[in-house]
C-alpha cells in the first residue's frame, strides 16, 4: 500500500467530509430523466481501496474503479488515483453518507463533496444508496432501509430532484442489503426504485449481492426484483461475497461471491448488457491472482448470459 495524503474517514457511513473541498459547481446541468446509462461502457472493474491500490494498478483487465467518496479529499486524490485516470480508466466516486432515502433535505456539503470527486475524478456519474444513514441529529453507521411508502416515494423522489440539481454528472443509486423491513411497506424495493426513476431519470446501481442477502435473511425474492426494476436505466452492478452465519447471510464483501450472487449476475444479463459489473471487497485482501481469477469468475458468469 503506497501512503496517501487524502482523508481516509474509516468508518464510513459516520464520514464527516465538512471539511471536504467545496466545489464550484455553478455551471453543473445537473441530470434530469437520463437515458445515458445504456449509452455509457465501463466493463469489469474493482472497489479501489488503498490496500488495493497497487494490485489494483497493475492488474490486468480492470476497465472501471469506484472509490468510497468521504474517503477521498478531491484536491489531494491517491495518486494511484491519477495514475489510473491518466491511463483513462473511468473512478466512480461511490458515497455512503448522503442518506438520501432520509427524512431531511440532502446535506449540502456532502452533495459539494460528491460533485467536487466528480470533478477532480472526472467521473461518468457518482453513486449513492437508497438508504437512510442519520435521523434526528443521530448518525446510525450503518444503510439502513426506508419505509417504502408513498409518501417516503415522495420525500425522497425530492431529495433525489436536490441531488441532481448540485451534481454534474448523472446520480446512480444502489439497493441496500437490509437488516430488517418495515412494517407499513406499500412497496417492494423494486417497485420504489421503479417508481424512483419513472419521476427523476435516476441511474440504477444494482447489487446483486444485495438482492441475494435480503432473499437469504428476508425471503426478498431476487429473480422478481430483477424482473420488475427498469434495467433501461442501469448504470452498473456490484458483485461481493460473504458468510453464512446460523441461517443468516453477512454481506460482508471479505469472500469469494457464491455461486448464487454470480447465477443472479447471469440472470441480470439475460435481461439486459450493463454498462459494468463491479467486485466489491473491503477486508481480508486475497493475493492478486485470487481477484484477478475472481473477475474471471464475474466474466464467466456474464458471459453465461442467454440474452432475452
Ligand atoms: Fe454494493
């Protein structure tokens, strides 16, 4: 690992980036109903982590990176950072505080602090969660769900509105590995993201590995999610392992994926191409070749595809 002067906030969901660089954003469009997902190539690529960061240079077939947003100073990126984007390959800053899925308005330093990355990074697009991660003044630490309802499609299809009119680039937002599910649900997450980008155009990130914990853990059923989210609007896709714990499975990003996340990645593709398909993998690093033959994994799965 090469030392770096960015800000690395460690725990993330409780990242402060107040501090962060304040952008100029004063010329951002921002992004309305998009149709560029469709239109937009990343390929296969790799969570960037500063323990990865020099495998992550000089492994083959990384097309993409993603880099956790509030562990990033925009005006002073990892220079495995700037190596990578001299090389031309795109870094999604991907944040994990806004909790855009929360009852307040989106924080105006954290959306600053996402469309500077943008900028310093010359991203695509950035990426959030549907997900709340503070309420009452409390940081919870961790992406909780949101009440599906109609009235939180309403509080949020707003927040995401305030979101695209700060950022520059297009707003890609993830499904989240839910811990528990709320009792007054009118919706499916499917149906809440479908609803979601019908009013603002958002981009979708779908992690099927996520799709996969909330069937194990919730009885959430994948395939149906993948069968009613608008894949039109994809911008790309998370793959990750985890563990198996007395019944409950712990979306832990530290293992190989199971062959379920990857049949449900092949699943994913039979529907539709997405523009990438990303491996997640935050702790126990393995040897080089052992992600190298990972992507592979993810590359033989995609492939297995027989497009509808
Ligand atoms: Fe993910």
């Amino acid at each position: 690992m090469r030392e770096e002067t960015g800000a690395d906030v460690g725990g993330a969901a409780r990242a402060d980036v107040g501090g962060a660089a304040r952008a100029d954003v004063g010329g951002a469009t921002g992004m309305g109903v998009s149709g560029a997902a469709g239109a937009r190539k990343l390929g296969v690529g790799i969570g960037w982590r500063h323990e990865l960061d020099l495998s992550i240079e000089r492994m083959a077939g990384v097309d993409f990176v993603e880099v956790i947003a509030e562990n990033v100073t925009p005006a002073h990126l990892p220079e495995s950072l700037r190596v990578l984007r001299s090389r031309g390959v795109p870094v999604i800053p991907h944040g994990v505080a806004l909790g855009i899925g929360g009852a307040d308005r989106p924080d105006p330093a954290r959306l600053a602090h996402l469309a500077a990355c943008a900028q310093a990074l010359d991203a695509p697009l950035v990426s959030e969660h549907l997900a709340f991660v503070r309420g009452g003044g409390m940081e919870v630490g961790h992406l909780l769900p949101i009440p599906r309802t109609r009235e939180s499609l309403r509080v949020v299809t707003e927040n995401v509105r305030q979101a695209q009119d700060v950022l520059p680039v297009p707003l890609a937002l993830e499904n989240v590995a839910a811990i528990f599910g709320w009792p007054e649900d009118e919706l499916t997450e499917a149906e809440f993201l479908a609803e979601l980008v019908e009013r603002t155009g958002v981009e979708l990130l779908i992690d099927v590995a996520n799709l996969y914990t909330n069937q194990v853990n919730l009885g959430l059923p994948a395939v149906a999610a993948l069968d009613t989210l608008p894949l039109s609007h994809l911008a790309y896709v998370h793959v990750a392992g985890g563990h198996e714990h007395d019944g409950i499975w712990h979306d832990t990003h530290t293992a190989a994926a199971p062959q379920e996340v990857l049949d449900l990645l092949t699943e994913l593709c039979s529907r539709t191409d997405p523009p990438g398909v990303l491996l997640e993998w935050d702790d126990d690093y393995p040897s080089d070749a052992d992600l190298v033959a990972e992507l592979d994994r993810v590359r033989t799965a995609m492939s297995l595809a027989g497009r509808r």
